[in-house]
C-alpha cells in the first residue's frame, strides 16, 4: 500500500512538473494569442476612424472655401446678375492677383 501510494505521489508530481513544460505556464485551454484578434479589430477600426475624419475634414475644408464661388455660379446661371458683375465677383472672392484693389 504504502509503494503504491508513494508511485502515485511520484507520478503526480512528475506530472505537475511536466505540464507547464508540454502546455506551457498556461495550462491546455488558455492562450495569449486570444488577446492579439481584439487588439487587431481595435487597430482596424480606429484606423478607419482616423481616415474618415481626415477625409471628411479635408472635404469640409474644399467645400467652405468653394462656396462662394458655387453660390455665385448659381445666381449667374439663374440671370440674377450679369457676366460682368459675376466676373467682378469672382475676381473678389478669388483675390486681385494684378494687385488692382480699389
């Protein structure tokens, strides 16, 4: 009884000795790598996030400072004003690049 019972403590502890090595300080059913599909979504989808802001600022930004010119376009199509005025116009919204300002 008393060889058996030793054998089976030699055993035990042999094995406790051996799992870590054969599945890691872990044990069979837990793995780090469980950690690295969360973080890769994280990435992902802040990624998409970083590059839509960008891309609806950068869209933002063009359509403020086109749309004076877009407005005046419109009015000129509708005959609100005439080809000089809307030239006239354009020249202001866009800047004397000769340097004529009155």
């Amino acid at each position: 009884m008393t060889s058996s019972l030793a054998t089976t403590f030699a055993v035990q502890s042999a094995q406790l000795v051996a799992d870590p090595a054969a599945h890691g300080p872990w044990g069979t059913g837990f793995s780090p790598w469980f950690l690295l599909f969360p973080l890769f979504w994280i990435l992902v989808i802040g990624l998409f996030i970083f590059f839509a802001r960008r891309t609806w600022r950068r869209n933002h930004e063009w359509a403020t400072t086109r749309g004076g010119e877009s407005v005046l376009r419109e009015r000129y199509a509708r005959g609100e004003i005439d080809e000089t005025e809307y030239r006239q116009r354009l020249e202001v919204l866009r800047g004397d690049s000769r340097g004529n300002r009155r």
